[in-house]
C-alpha cells in the first residue's frame, strides 16, 4: 500500500530531523548552526512570548493512485485542489517546542474537486497538523507536515446509482496527510511555499466498499505571517531522560462491516486487545513489540459458507505479533505507528 511506504518515509525523516539554524532572542542575526541546548536567550523573551500567527493558501493538482484490482476501470484521474492553512509558530516556552526544534502547528482546510462529479463529486478534509523542520533559516525552511483529521465527500458507493466509487463507502471519513514544503521569505511577511502532497482519506471499514481513497499532488502558494518580529526563539538546556521500560496494555471496539461480497450491509462488532512492551531509545523515540488479540464478528459473514467453520474448526478469534514506533510528541502525547503478524 503506497500508505505504509509513506509512514515509512516519515519515521526516517523523525529520525534523520534535528535543530539546524535558528533565530537570535536578542538580534535579527541568524547564528550559523545554532543547537538544541547551546543558545540561551538572554531577557527580551517575555517582550516576544506572544503567538505569532500565520495564514498560507496553496493550489494542488494531484492523481488519484489506483491501488486495487477493483478500481482499474476507472481510468486517470486529476484531482484540483485549494488548501488553505492557519496556524502559529511555537517560541520555546514549552518543552515539547524544543525537543522538536520549535515546530508550527495548525488546522488544514483542503477543498478538493474529484473531476468526476457524479461518480467522485467534492471533498472538504479538516486535518490538524504539525509542521516539523528539517532545515530553518533566515529566508529558507524545510519541513514536513503530519497531520490526521476528518473529511466529507460528497459522493460515495451506492450499489445501484454509484457502484463505480469503490473508495468511499460513506459521506464521512478520517483523513491523513504527509507532505515536504519548501518555503521562501521574500519579505518578514510574504513567502512562497512549493509542496509535495500525499492524502489520504478511508473510514475505517465502518461502511463497505472501503477501499480508500489516496492522492499524491504537487502544490504551490502564498504564506503570510502575522507580526514576525515576535519570532524570537527561547533556548534552554532540556533535562535529562531516562531510556526506561513501560508495559502497556489497552481495548479498542468499533462496529464495522465485512468487505466479502456480496456486501450485505450489517455493522458486526470488532474489538482489539493489545499487550506491548515499550521501550524508549532517545527523547524522540520509543520502540514497541507485543500482541494482539482481535475479535471480528464480521468473520461469520466472511467464513459462512467453509466446510471448517461449518464444522467449527474456526474461530473468529485472531492473534498476531506486532512491532511499532512511537514519536514522542512530548512526555505525556505520543504518536504510534504499529504493523501486525498474524499468528493465526
């Protein structure tokens, strides 16, 4: 799935990201290679410690990635786009603002037009984000943005009027996006932004079909920033952590609905229970191994006609081993990525 290449890609891009250059608290000067821990600002902070906001809006063009059998058909579709982002810049004052290297956080707003109107129709995703840097100077910043939201489209699979839509099986979907931007200050307020884009919508298997919907595309725009003399960062030398062992155990439920055709529209219970062992490499980073426990009732629709379930040699009980990584947004949030095997 070209999902889980781009979780990939953003795990080695957490790890391979460090402060690189920063801004003075006391001078517009740009101190080459200032570290994490290694400039402390002197006392005009507090004249500064106010947010500084920003509003950016970019147009995207991207393609709709045809990434099962089932969807071949549909042929080659250009999704246009206008994304409009607000958000504010962090200074320093919390911790998790320096252990990130001071990284901006925000709400997406992303207006799609699908080109095919009556089988795709339009969709609005409202994702949250946090835009982290990879290279911050005066003039020039590289940064990703992640983000996971919720998104609406207006057209979804309906058997008799849209089986064609196989991407979406109902109006309201959770949202992912992952994207590289390079933005260029041409004044202290203007800049130009240029992005490389992947979203991604799915619900989750709440509605079948569900095959999600996943959209790569290229974007350029304006950025505007609100007072940027305020941008004034605080350093402090951050405290020692402890690389320490946690055990971590949790029960997930949902309803969903079985993806066997023919689809027959019931919602059946499903639940996890996880048990890991987590254990934390860096003040960043933790590593996770474990097992699963899932309970899909939606396996009696998909088994029903198997001479073994008939005889009641399945169960609809499956265990699985599973790793993870965990990005420690700071010491009580953290982001989890995990990939499962399945045992039986």
């Amino acid at each position: 799935m070209p999902l889980r290449l781009i979780l990939c890609l953003l795990v080695l891009a957490i790890f391979i990201s460090s402060p690189s250059i920063c801004q003075d608290s006391t001078a517009n000067e740009i101190p080459p290679f200032c570290g994490l821990a290694s400039y402390i600002c002197g006392n005009n902070f507090k004249k500064y410690s106010q947010p500084v906001y920003y509003l950016s809006a970019t147009a995207n063009y991207g393609y709709i990635i045809k990434h099962r059998k089932a969807v071949q058909g549909i042929g080659n579709v250009y999704p246009k786009g206008l994304e409009f982002n607000i958000g504010y810049q962090t200074n320093g004052n919390r911790y998790w603002h320096q252990l990130h290297n001071f990284p901006r956080v925000g709400l997406q707003v992303l207006l799609y037009d699908l080109q095919r109107p009556k089988e795709f129709g339009y969709a609005i995703h409202f994702t949250p984000y946090m835009d982290l840097f990879l290279l911050k100077s005066k003039r020039h910043d590289l940064y990703i943005k992640i983000g996971t939201g919720l998104g609406f489209y207006s057209k979804h699979y309906d058997n008799n009027n849209n089986p064609e839509n196989k991407f979406m099986g109902q109006t309201l979907c959770m949202t992912g996006v992952f994207s590289l931007n390079y933005r260029f200050q041409f004044t202290p307020n203007w800049s130009s932004i240029t992005t490389l884009n992947f979203n991604h919508g799915s619900n989750g298997s709440l509605r079948q079909p569900n095959l999600g919907i996943n959209i790569p595309s290229l974007a350029a725009g304006i950025h505007y920033t609100f007072h940027p003399e305020r941008i004034q960062f605080k350093r402090s030398v951050l405290p020692d952590y402890k690389k320490s062992t946690n055990l971590f155990f949790s029960i997930s439920f949902s309803s969903r609905q079985s993806a066997a055709e023919p689809l027959n529209d019931v919602n059946y219970f499903a639940s996890t229970q996880s048990l890991a062992l987590g254990q934390r490499i860096s003040r960043k980073s933790a590593l996770l191994v474990g097992l699963d426990a899932c309970y899909d009732q939606s396996l009696r629709y998909n088994l029903r006609e198997t001479p073994e379930y008939i005889a009641r040699k399945y169960t609809i009980w499956r265990f699985a081993t599973l790793i993870g990584y965990e990005f420690l947004l700071h010491e009580k949030f953290r982001v989890t990525f995990q990939n499962a095997f399945y045992l039986y």
